[in-house]
DNA sequence: CAGGTTGATGTAACTAGTTACATGTGTCAA
DNA sequence: TTGACACATGTAACTAGTTACATCAACCTG
C-alpha cells in the first residue's frame, strides 16, 4: 500500500536512476569515493539509503574472479584439537581479508569428497584438508578443478598436495620414548579407529618401528573423553596390568584418566598415564598430563598464510613440518613398584 | 609452449565453442542434462573435461540470487559449548544445501560488527548470531540489509529479531535451587565477564532475583578450564569457605574441578560443585558434574532449520524457548558438616 | 587567448552464467 | 499429405556489478 518503491533488492542501475547519475559514479561512490565530487557523492549515498541499496557480493566476485572465502574440511568439532585448529584457521585467514566454510566429514572420505564438492560449488577459493590420504573422487575433484588444496596435521614431503603438519610417527615415537626411559615396559596403547585416518596409522606405525624391547598392547576406542574413559575397564580387564598407558591423542589420555580416577587407580603412582596433543585441558588437570606438544594453532596460522598466498597470488606454498615436542608433567613417573 | 588452450579458466562460451554448440546447450547439459541429446550430451561432457571448466558460482549465485551459504558468529571456538553449537547448525544446515562461515568475535561488539560486516559483502544469505544485545552498528547493519538473522543462546520474545534460545535467568536459578535444597547456605558464584555478554548478565540477575536466604558470593573469572582451575584459590583465600560452588558455565566448573582436586578439597564431601551447560565432558568427570542441560545441539538444528525456511522461503520464525533442566549427579550432595 | 592538464562524469563493453522464446526437424495421426 | 506436437537446439536478453575509454568543462600556463 505504500505506493512506490519494495518489491525486491535495489541494484545498481536503480541506484543511479534515482540519483540521477551514471552506473559507473554510483560504482565510484562505492569503490573509490575520492573520485566522486562531494556533492554528487552525497546525493548517490542519500539514495543508496533510502533504496536500501546493498551491493552484490555474487556480481562483484564475477567480476574480480574473487569470493574471498576458503574452506576447510576437518573431522570433527568436538574434539577440541580440530576446534583450536579452525580459530587460528579463522583467525589469521581473516587478516587476509579471507572468510572461512566450515565442513566436518566425519572422517568418512565420502562425505569428504561430497562436502568438498560443495564447497567448491558456492565458490571457495582454496581448501584445507585434514590428512594425506582421502577417497579417489576426491583427489580426482582437486585435479580436474585444480583448487588450491593444503593437507594438514600431516607431513608429508613426497604428496602431491602442499603438507602442512607434524611427523605423527616421531611424535608417537617421542611419547613412547620417554615411557621407556622412565622404566616402563609393559605399556598399553590407545587410539582411535584407525581405518581412513592416516594420522593415527602413522603413529601406530611409528610405533612399531620403534624397538625399545617393550611389550605394547593395542586398545582402540572412540576418540572422546567417554572412549578414553571406558578404555580403562578394557585395559585393566584380563590383560597383565600396564606399567604405563599411551594415549595417541589427549581428548582420549583426559578420558582415561577420569576412568583411572573412577576406579581408584592413580596416576602416575599406579600406572604412568600420557598422551599426544597438548590440550590446554592437559596442563589443568590433576595431575596434569604429560603429552607430546602439537603446535595446532601454528600449524592454523601457517598453512592460512599459505593458502592466502595461494588464491591471492598464484604461489603453491611447499610443505612444511612443524616440530612436535615432549612436554613433562605429572601424569608419568619412573616405575616405582617391583615386577 | 604448449601452443593451445591455458591463460585461464575456462568458461561457457570457450565450452560452447569448442563443442560447436551453443552456450544454451552447455547450460543444459550441466542443469538439466536430460534435455540434451545423448551424443550431443557426450559432445559437450568431452568439452568440459579437456578445458577443465569449473563453472563459476558467482556467475550463478548472479542469476539465483542464492549463495548458498550463511554465517555464523560466535565468541569463541575454544568453548566446548560454542564447537558443539556450530556442529549441530552446520550439520542441519547441510541438509538445508547451506553451508556455515564461521566468524569469532571475542565477545567484543565492535569485532562482531565487523565480521558481520564482512560476512554480508562475501554474500551471506543469512546470520546466526550469539545473545542479543550487540553495538548499534550492528542493528543498524541489520536493520539496513534486512538479513535475516537469528540470535541465539538466550530467549527473548520481545527481540526484534527472532531468538531461538533458553532463559538463562531460569537456568540459573533451577541451578540454585537445586543447591538450597540440599541444605547449602554460602554459596560461591563463579561466573565469566558480564560486560557484553548478557547471557552472563541474565544469569546473574536471575540469582538475584531469587530470594532463598543464601549468602552468595560472587567470583569473576576467565571462561576457561584455567579460569576455573584459578578462582578455586581465591574462593579459599580469606572469605569463609563457601558450601558449594556454583559456576555459570561447565567449562569453568570442570576447571574448578582440578583447581580443587589439586588443593585437596574433595567435592562433593568438602564442598558441593555445580556448572550449567552440560557438556559430555561434565558426564565423564570424577566425580561427574551436577549441572543444568542446556540443549545446544537442539538449539544449533532448530536456528539451522529456521533460517533455513527463512532465506528459502521468506518466512521469517518466531522465538522460541528451549527448555533447561536440572542434571543431578555426583558432584553435589547434602550438606554434611554441622554449621 | 590558444593549448594543455586536471577533474568529474557518462557510455558501453566487459565479467559468466541462466532462461524465455524462436526455430528447425522428425514423428504420428487424421 | 498435412497439421499437430514433441524434441533438440540456438539467439539474445536477461542477472548486477566493474572499468576502459570518451567526453566535457574548468582551470592554468605560456
């Protein structure tokens, strides 16, 4: 009833219609107002409000090629290794200008190559990845459209894709190092399904290549605190009890320890207890975790700097590795008790 | 050196011209492929593989009106709280053929005015933002675009924009309640900052509100496990020690947990602890977390589904108000010990 | 006062798709 | 045999911006 203008969005030729100007200053008025004399400027801008003019973000990327948003594609968010991961992502893409999709795959390589499909279908201009190793549709998608793609939480000098990550085998290898050094022998493993998750394969193997004389047993759970929890009945079922258990991420070792708590086994009297991540959770528990540090939110910021690079000036970046250090707590101790 | 094709991306001309078919017919085969006869179909599919077109989404999002995609932002990611919100809205936001841009604003208004800011100029079809009071350049951007926007994690009927949240006044004092009738008198409010955050604010004032004779003290912290693990020491400083420690949020409470744990105050024996949230991780603790089940994940698939409507069909949703319940377990009890 | 420069603005051609409408061919029934 | 219709395809006009180039007036310099 209002008579004249609604229906829908004012577009750019509506706007110069009503200030009766050319397209090209009310472009000027947005992109370069300098260029526009004042009093031309404000009666362009008096029109751009009262027709409640929002310019089109989709018409303006067609035209500088450029949606300034990327996507990421990482497992999960509730474990918070990933979720610290996406801040310093968020964080240091947006410096650049640079918005950020999230996706979680459920480390399912066919939701992978689904969700990276889709975000390549409203625009993204680059991806980051978790892993080396995902489902052939998906690699086939990166090289048919030859988006700029970087693996993460991954070292891998010989892959195709740009590697920016950690040595998971070294660092499995740190952790169970200092469980040898500190007497333990008999020395419980704990991981997540392994199945399509390179990571967690490469610390096993790294374990296995590592030979310290040590009798380890392998218990795999659901990467959470329950799974890290409800481990510990398994472990201390049958099985000769462990001098010290190794949990290949922290989310799983803070789950154990509550299960340890729950049934009245300390740490690190009773059995040494560690894990890999470096959680902030770690440092504040009681008693506080002894890890292997994971730089997650250096690994954000670098591999957001070298996809920013990427989209913004055509310059694949070169994997990088990131240093993965043990970080001594109170969680584990020497052996104590006599075999 | 190649001689032919490279320079850039292809587009539906140069695949037209190559297939000696028209640009119509290029279309075709993309959206409505049975349209198009299959030899001329292959014709055209050959085309697009040797000149690796990708088709532009910004040319489409031009001709939809639809980018497919909205924002969404949170304070931070760090809060076990916010990764579980944003998971549940970008699953069901999937399932809408949305996906979610994430954007962290500290709390600080002005970042939050910002980003969205910039989620608008990248094409944001819509908004889901956290509580709802925010800077006056922030209504005035949304009053401005018109986006459709929904805040969260706080219910408000008389909201300009719809919310679709709980009461958190209500969550606070179910909580209290809970405290005072299992005979607690002095109790410790340990809570995060209140300027800006009026989720916090609401809590408080809805403690205030709640005439049930009991001492309160209050106690600000840092939202963190750190925070919580550091305000225990405060709490047993020099003021009388509190029956039971009530913290406006989980994470806080389970930091508290271990800054007890590490004094050697046992809960619920020496003092009764409580949070409010409810994260899977206040379950798994020892003794695990009374708290208040705020329903998050609900929250995250019902703002997901009504923003979907909304950007899809113009339907804008009312506010809705998810219920808060009170969680009994082990880290409350009776009062014990005789005044 | 002519000629050059600067500043402000307009025209129209781009960017890369979608789609309404027109056209042409082939099949089938009357 | 011809009209009716389906089917396949093409033409050109859309979508909403940016921008190279042209134009014109005003000012300054020689």
């Amino acid at each position: 009833m209002a008579g004249t203008q609604d229906k829908k969005r004012a577009n750019l030729r509506d706007v110069a219609k009503a200030a009766e100007v050319s397209v090209a200053t009310v472009s000027r008025v947005l992109n370069a107002p300098d260029a526009v004399s004042p009093k031309t400027r404000e009666r362009v801008e008096a029109a751009i409000r009262t027709l409640r003019f929002v310019p089109s973000a989709a018409a303006r990327a067609i035209n500088s090629g450029r949606t300034r948003f990327v996507g990421a594609l990482v497992p999960t968010l509730d474990n918070a290794i990933f979720a610290r991961f996406l801040a310093a992502l968020e964080k240091t893409l947006g410096a650049h200008q640079l918005s950020l999709v999230v996706a979680t795959t459920e480390t399912d390589p066919g939701i992978e190559a689904t969700k990276a499909k889709g975000l390549i279908d409203i625009g993204a201009e680059g991806l980051i990845v978790t892993g080396v190793s995902h489902s052939a549709e998906f690699h086939a998608l990166i090289e048919r459209t030859m988006l700029p793609t970087i693996s993460t939480s991954y070292y891998d000098a010989a892959s195709q894709m740009p590697t920016i990550g950690y040595d998971n085998a070294a660092a499995a290898q740190i952790a169970l190092t200092h469980l040898a050094e500190l007497g333990h022998r008999r020395i419980a493993v704990v991981h997540g399904p392994a199945r399509g998750n390179d990571r967690t394969q490469a610390r096993l193997s790294g374990l296995r290549a590592l030979d310290l004389g040590l009798e380890l047993s392998r218990f795999e759970t659901e990467i959470s605190l329950r799974g890290g929890s409800a481990v510990v009945e398994d472990i201390f079922a049958d099985n000769p009890r462990p001098d010290a258990i190794l949990c290949l991420s922290d989310v799983v070792a803070l789950g154990a320890l509550f299960g340890l708590q729950g049934r009245g086994i300390a740490a690190p009297n009773d059995v040494s207890l560690m894990g890999i991540d470096d959680l902030p959770s770690s440092a504040v528990a009681v008693p506080a975790l002894t890890t292997v540090h994971l730089p997650v939110t250096r690994m954000g910021k670098r591999a957001a700097e070298a996809l920013a690079r990427w989209v913004a000036h055509q310059e694949a970046p070169g994997s990088e590795r990131l240093p993965a250090s043990l970080v001594k707590r109170a969680s584990t101790a020497k052996r104590m008790a006599p075999r």
